[in-house]
C-alpha cells in the first residue's frame, strides 16, 4: 500500500489508523524518513495534533500556520515559494492590522496556492514543487473551532487537496485512531489499517516473551514449573533450561503457548498493550512461587485496552503498600498535568526534584544519566511516557 502511494505520480493521501499505542507515529515517521532518503526533492513539514498541549496544538489554524512556516522556512527553493505568500501578506499589512494574524481561511488560500508555484528547472521543464506533511493525532485535533471549518469539512479539504490536477505534488500521510467523522470525511485511496499491520510482529513478540517466561520458570534447574508434566517437560523443554531460544527458534511448544494466543486473539494491532503484559508477567514470575494457574488468573484479569490498563494502574497504585508509593504517585501527577509533554532533560529534572534539599550544594548529583531516566524504580513510568 505503501508503495503504491509513494510511486503515484499525481498528489494522494495516505491514511493510517489505529489504537493508541500501535505504533502509528512509529511507522510515519519511517516513512517520511524513507521518502526523503530516496527522494530529496520533496520539501516536509509535520504537525501533531495534542490535547495535553493546549488550545493551540489542537487548532486547525496553528496546524496550517506551522505547516507553512515549515515549508517558507526550507533553504530549498525558498524564493520560488514566496509569490504564494506575497499577495496575502501585502493584504494583510494594507488592512492596517497592528498585529498581522492570519485567519483560518488566508491560510489555507496559500496552501492553495502552493500547488501552482513553479521552480527553476535545470531542463528547462515546467515543474512544481513536491511536498511531504505528515498530520498526526487528527483525532484530537478541535470538532467546532471559532475560527474555522468543523473538522470534517477541513479533513475534505485535504482530500480535495490530493485528488485535484496541479502542477504541484502533495503527499500527505494522516494519522488518527478510527472516529466515524474522520473516516467519512477523508475517504482516501491509499490506507494502512495498524491491526494488519502489526499482525506479524505481534505473533513474533508474543511468542518470544512467552518463551522468555518460560526460561524464567524452568532456569532454576527444576524439571518443570508448577502446574506442568513432568514428563513433557523433561523430553520437550530441556533445552530450555540452559539457554533461551533464539528468535528464529520461535515454533517450539511450551506449556505458556497459551499465553502467546491469548495476546494474539486480544492485542487488537496495539503492540504496547502485549509489551505491557509480558512486562508484568515477568514480575509475577521473577518474584517466585509463581503458578501455572497464577499466570492464567493474571492474564483473563488484566485490561484489554490501553485506556482500562491505566486505570488499573492507577487502582494498583493507590493500593500499593510498596515504600515508593508517593514517588510513583509524584512522577505520575507529572506526567498526567504537565502543560505539555516533557523532554527528557526536564523529566530528569522532575525524578531529581522529588526529595531533594532545596539547600543541596551540587544539584547534579541528584540527576539520573539520561539513559536511565525513563527506567528508574516506578516499572510504570516507561508505559505512560
């Protein structure tokens, strides 16, 4: 699907969705990344829709005005892109606006123009411009803003965008999560539906940490772990005592199978959910003791979904009596009310904070290095960042 949409010679639109937590940003971005290796030409700018950042990373307006300033800001050809930008511009200074702010419908009269700009051709050839923008987390993006259209009429604008004859090339790579809205309002051609995906990988994943589990539990030199035949165990799953088997070893049978189809038949494309569970699987088997029925109880009780899993983690939290209870409680308030997603460096400055002296001499020795920042005591810290 991919390359279909690459190797079209005419604007087009390619659409991927899926859950949260799937790897749709993941995947864009390597596509971008892999566009833009093989063919240079193309001038990229990307947006992402969030609503932890506010009024502004929802707006369409703000989406169109970084996208173009993006776009005007590019060393490549930059001069021939001007005459889209000129005409409203000296508009606007004409109005005798002190402020020059641009309305929705200005900036999208630019866009507009964009596919007619031409630029210096070494062939003397007529040519456009190409562009790749990548619009992530239309989902979140505003319904009814003030100053613009209903999000379904601004997502068909995009598709008309694609579909007309210009002189201009526009690839546009949209991401969402599925919303009756957005899917009626793009319509695209070109689509990559996450759950397909990710299908492999999943199946791959699965059956890998199954069979790391299955090392944990048979690694103390026992013939078999709670719950197993001993003499399946000892004829089939020796092996797995001394050494864990290889990714392209991933068809052996163990007694866990069941885990690996479980995970496959409830993963619903969101590869962070099976890393989520396999992740707390491994804590229950690690802390010993741990049943073949305790693994089984575990598993029919955890959440299907990202968005139930972190309540869950939230409800354990709160229940938990371990002595870093209000650390974890700290980092989580954080992360959930911060203005904006953190960086890292200033998520190492959070971990440092929580209690510090504010009378400390050398701060700095308060601070994780960065490649422990998001691994550090609280195990849920990697999953909500």
């Amino acid at each position: 699907m991919y390359a279909n949409w690459r190797d079209q010679s005419s604007s087009s639109l390619l659409w991927i969705y899926g859950k949260p937590g799937s790897g749709k940003s993941t995947l864009a971005a390597m596509l971008c990344s892999s566009l833009q290796h093989t063919q240079p030409e193309y001038l990229n700018a990307d947006f992402f829709y969030s609503t932890r950042g506010g009024p502004t990373e929802i707006s369409h307006r703000h989406m169109l005005q970084s996208i173009l300033f993006q776009v005007l800001d590019t060393k490549v050809h930059s001069q021939s892109l001007h005459p889209a930008f000129r005409k409203p511009f000296r508009k606007l200074k004409g109005n005798g606006r002190e402020q020059l702010t641009w309305s929705f419908n200005e900036l999208l009269g630019v866009l507009q123009c964009l596919t007619s700009t031409q630029k210096p051709s070494s062939n003397g050839r007529i040519e456009g411009h190409k562009f790749v923008i990548l619009i992530d987390g239309i989902d979140e993006s505003e319904e009814s803003p003030e100053d613009g259209p209903e999000r379904p009429k601004f997502l068909q604008f995009l598709s008309r965008l694609c579909s007309r004859k210009s002189i201009g090339l526009f690839k546009i790579i949209a991401l969402s999560r599925v919303e009756r809205d957005i899917t009626g309002a793009l319509q695209p051609e070109y689509s990559i539906d996450m759950r397909l995906f990710n299908g492999t990988d999943i199946e791959r994943i699965a059956r890998s940490g199954a069979l790391d589990l299955w090392f944990c539990m048979t690694s103390d030199g026992q013939s078999s772990p709670p719950g197993c035949d001993s003499s399946d165990s000892d004829e089939n799953f020796s092996h797995h005592k001394s050494r864990r088997p290889l990714d392209d070893d991933l068809s052996v049978s163990t007694p866990l199978d069941f885990i690996t189809q479980y995970l496959i038949a409830h993963a619903d494309g969101v590869i962070l959910w099976v890393k989520t569970i396999l992740r707390d699987l491994m804590s229950l088997v690690k802390s010993g003791g741990c049943s073949m029925g305790q693994l089984r109880l575990m598993l029919s009780t955890t959440p299907t979904g990202l968005n139930e899993m972190y309540r869950d983690m939230v409800r354990r939290l709160q229940d938990s009596q371990r002595g870093n209870v209000k650390h974890s409680q700290y980092t989580l308030s954080w992360l959930l009310f911060a203005g904006r997603t953190l960086s890292l460096n200033e998520w190492r400055e959070v971990i440092a904070m929580f209690g510090s002296d504010e009378y400390q001499v050398d701060m700095d020795e308060s601070f994780l290095h960065s490649n422990r920042a998001l691994q550090f005591t609280d195990s849920y810290v990697p999953t909500w960042t």
